[in-house]
C-alpha cells in the first residue's frame, strides 16, 4: 500500500494535452506513470505541492510530506529503472531529483514561505529596506570586540528568526503580501547575520585559543 501511495491520484484525469511519450495514449499533468502502460513519464511543470501530492496550503502536514516522500523516492528508486531503457532511466532520475527539490523547499518554513509568496504574486511593490533591527544587529556584529559579543548577536538573530517565521507564515496565511514580503526581507537579513558571526567569531578568537590548552572541543 505504501508503495503506492498517491499513484491512482497522480495518474488521475487526464487533460487531453498530454500524452504518454511511450504509447501516446492521454495522461495527466501529475501522472508519474502512463496509466496505460504503466511507463515512466517525463517530468512536468508543477508545483511544489502537487509533486509531493499534496493540498496547497502555506500550513502543511508534516507527516504527511514525509509519508509521501518516503514513499514517492521509494517508487522513483534507481534500482527500479535500472533493467530499463536509456529513456526510463533518465526520466526517473529527473523525477527523482525535482522530488528532492519540492520536499527541501516544503520541509523549510522559510522556503516554503518565500515559494508561497512567489507562487501569489501580486501587485505589490517590493519592500527593499533593511529592517531597522537586521541594520542594529549587523552593526552590533561589525563593531563586536569579543567573541562572547558575536555569539550574544547570534541569540537575539536566532530568536527573531523563530519569532520572524511565525510572523511570515501569519501574514501568509491572512493573504498579507506586503507584510510577508517584509518580512522575508527581514528574515534574509537575519539569515545573513547567522552566517557572518561564525566568521566574525573566528576572527576575534585569538590564534592561541584555537590551538592550545582544551582539546577535544571540536
Ligand atoms: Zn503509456
């Protein structure tokens, strides 16, 4: 059952456009597999959600996107393809490999808010400014001293990004572009900041530390 889980789904109705590259009967956009003959099929423009084959929704069910990726990268296996032809092959890679793209992106609340928001694009206009706070703590970070400077800059980044997700996906929900938008930019900048106070760190710790005395810290 679980090896074919989503499959009736995803070889549902058929749009009339498409065709099977094998035996060119109709099949649909979602269909992994022709279902007539049960082959391979190329891979196709969807969305994130429907390859995953799930409900577009900004809130997701965890356990259900990891149900249906364990079951779908067992379905797509290499092993399965690999008495096929050149063709299946191939297909079944590229399927496999878009699998992984739409589960990392769904899996992240911070991608997935940023692929919501790109999937509902209006017409607003983008926010460009640095928020007030990410210019605060960038500039806490560039002038920090000590090393204990940097890691106090990364508690009050890490904590305003958990805080910052649920605002995203708050906004998202209430279909608040602008402030999404907003908040995204914020969240990029806190990301940043992440990233540089390890560098920053390692700057400001003495050579001697790195080498002496405690071992086995690493
Ligand atoms: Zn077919």
């Amino acid at each position: 059952m679980f090896n074919v889980v989503g499959l009736n789904e995803f070889a549902g109705m058929a749009n009339g456009n498409l065709h099977c590259w094998l035996c060119q009967k109709a099949v649909s956009t979602r269909a992994l597999f022709c279902h007539h003959c049960g082959t391979i099929q190329p891979l196709r423009d969807i969305d994130h959600f429907a390859r995953l084959g799930l409900e577009r929704r900004i809130d997701i069910d965890m356990e259900l996107l990891e149900h249906q990726y364990a079951a779908l990268s067992r379905t797509l296996n290499p092993q399965r393809f690999m008495i096929r032809g050149m063709g299946e092959r191939s297909h079944a890679a590229k399927q496999l490999e878009a699998l992984n793209e739409s589960y990392e992106v769904l899996r992240e609340p911070l991608r997935r808010g940023r692929y919501w928001l790109s999937l509902n694009e209006k017409e607003f206009k983008k926010a460009t400014d640095t928020h007030p706070f990410v210019k605060e703590l960038r500039h806490e970070l560039d002038t920090a001293a000590e090393p204990c400077q940097c890691d106090r800059v990364a508690q009050k980044a890490g904590q305003a990004l958990q805080e910052g997700i649920m605002g995203l996906m708050q906004a998202l929900r209430g279909q608040k572009w602008q402030e999404a938008n907003a908040a995204l930019i914020e969240l990029d900048g806190l990301e940043a900041i992440l990233g540089d106070v390890r560098s920053r760190r390692t700057k400001l710790t003495p050579e001697h530390d790195n080498k002496g005395g405690i071992s086995g810290v690493e």
